[in-house]
C-alpha cells in the first residue's frame, strides 16, 4: 500500500530559465504525477500489486489520475475533495535533465486519516514525505505508520524534499521505527545523524554516484549506471519502487539496491515521471 500524493504534472523543458520579465522558447507537456501514484506505477511495472491511498479533487485531472493509475494496474482508493483541485506541479526540466518543482497540493494536501480505510492483504507500507511535510496532512501521515505497526506491516518513508525538512525533530519523531527511510543525500544532510538511529535501515541515494546502504555497522554500495539523462523527475520514485519490489521478494541490500537503481536508470531516461 502507498500513501501520497496522485495529480498531473506540467513538465516544461527548456534550455536555460528565462531571466524575471523574459522570454524563452520551451517544450511543454502533460502527463500524469504525483509522489505517491508514480511510486505505486513503477511497483506495477517492477511487478507488485499495488493499492494507492491519495486525496484528489472533483475535477476532470481527478478522471485523468484514475484512468492512468488504472491503465498501470494500481488499485485506486482515491478519496474525492470537493473543496480542493486535484494536485498539480509545475516541473522545470533544463537541458541537463535536471527538474526544479513547483506544486500546489490541492487536494492531497487534505488528506485525512479517515481517508486510509482498512489494510486488507497488505504486506507493507509506503509513505509519501509530502504528506508527513505539509502540516494539514500529517495526521494521516502518522495514522498511516501506526495502523501499519499495529497490522504488523513493514514501512518504509521517502521524505521527498530537502527543502522542506527545515527542523527535522518532527520528521524523525513520526518515522522513528520505520524499517526502511529512503532519502536522497540532501535529505539525510538535512536530517542530520538522527536519521541513522530512527530507523532500522537507510538506502540513500546521491545521483550521479550510486545509492549506499546503512543498516547498523553495514554498508553496502552501488554505482549508477552512466547514461544519457533526458528528465530526473520521478527518478527518486522510481528507485523506491525498484528496491522495495526486491526487497520485499527477499533480496538482500545488494541486490535490492541494483533494482532500484535499475529502475531510476530507466526513469531519467525518458520525459515524465511514469514507467
């Protein structure tokens, strides 16, 4: 089970940003996004049955989020917020393949525990950071981790954004107990050393030079694989979806690692943030 954020994002490539009151030319598309509904495409793609927990508005991007969620082969439980539009980001994509975000959470950012509903024949749980990061979803954040401690789950966080973690007490206060935390390098940095002992384990990734795993004394690396890179949104989403497909088929951190980095290579070679 995944919980986050499901919406469109507005991916806009261009060569360089034009300077304040300028003009550039750019390639602009839309397609499907969202931290939470990109990790659950990629876990249908790495060959897992995934179920997406999200909060999306009453809107036709709402209809575009579940027919592409379907099309992936994720189950949808999607609450519907009348009061709120559907998640949408605007993803600025330079000629290096590099993404600069801007979002409006809409109606993921409304997202209530009473919007989790029951478990089922689920075997873990995946948290979106977004949702422990923004104030007014935080409580279904929370409630999602304590209703998978009390089933017996395993759980894992990616908290997403190194720019929102400005005091990380809070952030490892909720995810304290967590099997797997799944930061990039500028998120661990932004967490401090606080992070290695909240959690049972770190995978943490670092672009250009691999992922490193940190469990206790053990440390476990692998390199990135050296290819063209078209667009990095998704790349992080798309490596969790590639470590936990493994990891929990009972590999080890080696061999879970390589899976994630094989699934963020295919993801920064391609535009948007989908399988």
């Amino acid at each position: 089970m995944v919980v986050g954020d499901a919406g469109l994002d507005v991916v806009v490539r261009a060569d360089a940003l034009p300077a304040p009151g300028g003009d550039t030319r750019a390639r602009i598309t839309i397609g499907p996004g969202g931290a939470g509904a990109n990790t659950a495409t990629w876990l249908a793609a790495c060959g897992t049955r995934p179920t997406l927990v999200a909060r999306v508005g009453a809107d036709r991007a709402a209809a575009e989020v579940r027919a592409g969620l379907a099309a992936a082969g994720v189950e949808c439980r999607l609450a519907v917020d009348a009061g709120a539009p559907t998640c949408q980001v605007v993803v600025l994509v330079d000629a290096a393949g590099q993404r600069t975000m801007l979002a409006d959470r809409g109606a993921a950012a409304r997202l209530e525990p009473a919007d989790l509903g029951p478990l089922g024949g689920a075997v873990h749980l995946h948290l979106s950071g977004y949702v422990l990061l923004d104030p007014s979803s935080r409580l279904a954040g929370r409630a999602a981790l304590a209703a998978a401690r009390a089933a017996g789950l395993t759980t894992s966080v990616d908290p997403q954004a190194a720019a929102l973690l400005s005091d990380p007490r809070d952030f490892l206060a909720d995810v304290a107990g967590v099997d797997l935390l799944l930061p990039s390098a500028a998120e661990l940095a932004a967490l401090g050393d606080g992070a290695l002992g909240a959690v049972r384990a770190v995978a943490v990734t670092d672009g250009p030079r691999g992922a490193t795993w940190i469990e206790g004394t053990t440390r476990v690396e692998v390199p990135a694989e050296l290819v063209a890179v078209v667009d990095s949104t998704g790349a992080g989403d798309a490596f969790d979806a590639g470590l936990l497909a493994a990891w929990l088929a009972g590999a080890g951190p080696y061999d879970s690692l390589r899976a994630g980095v094989a699934a963020a290579t295919r993801a920064v070679t391609r535009l948007g943030a989908r399988p």
